[in-house]
C-alpha cells in the first residue's frame, strides 16, 4: 500500500458512523481504495440497504480528505450493503437468517400487522432480502393484507415454498387452512407451528426476518422469545393511555426475557386517538422513539384490499412515515448487534 493509500485511510478513518458511533475504516465500510491522479475511488458498504446517511457520509468523507491529504482533490464514492449476521442465529438455526425481528402489541387493534407488513415491504423496496411470518397462528391476517389470498404454497425438496409479494416472501397458517373455520389450538402446538414456520419453510437468503406476533403476553410471544434468536422486538401502540399500558406490560416482558428492544411505534396518531403516549412510553423505558404514523383511510384501505399504503400510496404522509421507520429500524438492529456484541463481522459474512 502506498504512502498515499495510507493516508486516505487514515484520514478516512476519523469519519465516525453517526448511528454506530465507530469510524468506518475499523467497522470494514471502506473497500476497494483505488488512486487515480487526485482521485481516491472507493466504496462504502452500509449496514443497511435502507440508510438514510449516503448525503452524510459523502459530506464527512470529503470533509476528512480534501484539503488534508495532499493530492487528492476529489472522492469518488460508490456504495454498496451488507446486513450484519446475528451470530447467535447463525449458531442456534440452520437458516440463512441475518437477523429476526419480531413485531408485538400489548392489545389488539393496535395495527400491529399492519406495522408489520408496511416495514417489511418498505425493507424489500429499499433492496434488502425480507420474509414475513404470521406468527398470528389462531388469526392470521397477513394473506388477505399482502394481497395473496389463500392459495397453498407449493412443497419442493420436503420444505415449503413461501408465497411472495411485493418483493417479499411471506408464510402463514392462513395458506394452510380453510379460512372459514377456526383454528383450535393449545399452547404446545403453537409453539410447535412456529417452530415449523423457521425450520420446515425454504426461506432462502434473508437481511431481515419480519414475524408478527399476536396480540399480549401469551404462549406464542414466549415461545418465540424463549425458543428463538431474536434480534430484538418492535412494540406497538396506539397513542391513548390504555393502549399505552398494555404496551408497557409487553415492553416489561420482553425485557424480562432479555429480547432488545428496538424501539416504540405510535400508530393511529391523530384528532380521534390522540398523539404522543407512545412517544412518553419511550422516553419513561429509555428506548428508541421508531416513529408515528398518521392515521388515514389509506392505510385501512392497503389492509382490506391487499395493497399496503407504502405501495399504493408512498407519498402519502403514513407512506413516508413507514418508509422512515423502515430506516429507522434497520439503524437500530445495526446497532444493537454491535452493542451487544451479537454481530459477526461483515468482513467474514461473505
């Protein structure tokens, strides 16, 4: 390596990722250094092909380079994404999941599914590999709000296939049964129909893994809690004090069973329920604020008809607002991996 190159990486190396709060050049961002006259090529490998920071990070590289390396006059960036591998995944399950976030509700009629299908949609739209599991096993939704139906995955090599849509692949007890008879089923079979969903489902290469829970603190919640790998869990609430306080129970067991946090999601904001209960939860539980989303008769509409609100409608104000919790969720199961030291190195995922 020459002088030069090592300059370039030393000076690249004060430029502190905003969100991991480490310097890129230790993190492994910074690939591919070529020199061509005054200049410096390279690319930066995000955590996330939903980061929100390219303007960021070309601002703060130039700032570290140009007029500190003699020489170099002018960067030229490009960019690349690798979603960091939870290692205990990686240790525990023989699926090639990087990370599994689980989306939970302290009550229903919160739109818990409805989070949950927006953000996994909004993953896939911003490049990553994204399934969604309708851990929901007694009342599953998520069919009829991806806009599936009910048609049977199909079985190849003794797995089943996922169904997918809008770039997501997405399984569910409602492919598996009539959907005009009820499911009855006890704690121990719940338990044993999740576990089937991770292991007896080809669910390929994955960034994320979106499961959507049922509502409260029951059988399926700690199943999955105590069975599984999580990467950590998203609760959602609507903004009015009850539903704050069933969520604040969820929160509790989830801590209790030492699954992260990610983060709060207000959902329903607006003059008939109110704004800002999911917000003080967050600040009173020192987590992460993940956003609001508007309450709007688009979003009904994407559930009931199987288009959700960020495809039919993206420049809707609860269509930008799930994008930005896309990013704003993908920010954070970057840095929790890092912080609890969860995360192999991207270096080595290859």
């Amino acid at each position: 390596m020459s002088d030069l190159h090592e300059q370039v990486m030393a000076a690249l190396g004060t430029v502190i990722e905003p969100e991991l709060h480490r310097d890129i050049v230790s993190l492994n961002m910074v690939r591919d250094l070529e020199i061509e006259g005054d200049t410096a090529r390279f690319t930066i490998v995000l955590t996330t092909p939903a980061c929100p920071l390219k303007d960021v990070f070309v601002k703060l590289c130039n700032e570290a380079v140009i007029g500190t390396v003699n020489g170099i006059n002018k960067l030229d960036i490009r960019w690349d994404s690798q979603v960091p591998q939870d290692s205990r995944i990686h240790g525990r399950l023989n699926v090639p999941m990087k990370s599994i976030i689980a989306v939970a509700s302290g009550k229903g009629g919160v739109g818990k599914s409805t989070v949950a299908t927006n953000l996994a949609v909004a993953l896939a739209e911003s490049g990553a590999k994204v399934g969604l599991m309708d851990a929901d096993i007694l009342n599953p939704n998520l069919p009829q709000m991806m806009g599936t139906g009910v048609g049977r995955p199909r079985v190849a090599n003794g797995k089943m296939v996922p169904i997918e849509a809008y770039g997501v692949k997405i399984i569910s007890t409602g492919y598996l049964s009539d959907p005009d008879k009820p499911m009855i089923l006890r704690g121990p079979l719940l338990h044993g129909a999740i576990r089937q969903f991770f292991t007896d489902v080809d669910w390929g290469e994955l960034d994320y893994m979106i499961v959507d829970l049922p509502p409260g603190t029951g059988d399926a919640p700690l199943s999955l809690a105590q069975s599984f790998p999580l990467t950590g869990v998203i609760v959602v609430t609507q903004p009015q004090g009850v539903a704050v306080s069933d969520a604040l129970r969820s929160v509790a067991m989830f801590e209790m069973l030492k699954v992260p946090v990610l983060g709060i999601v207000e959902n329903m904001v607006g003059e008939f329920f109110g704004a800002g209960g999911g917000q003080v939860l967050a600040e009173e539980r020192n987590l992460a604020f993940l956003g609001q989303i508007p309450m709007q008769a688009e979003v009904r509409q994407g559930g009931d008809f199987g288009r959700p609100v960020v495809v039919a409608h993206p420049d809707s104000e609860a269509g930008r607002a799930f994008h930005d919790l896309a990013q704003a969720v993908a920010a954070r199961v970057s840095v929790v991996m890092l912080q609890a030291d969860n995360v192999i190195p991207i270096d080595i995922i290859e």
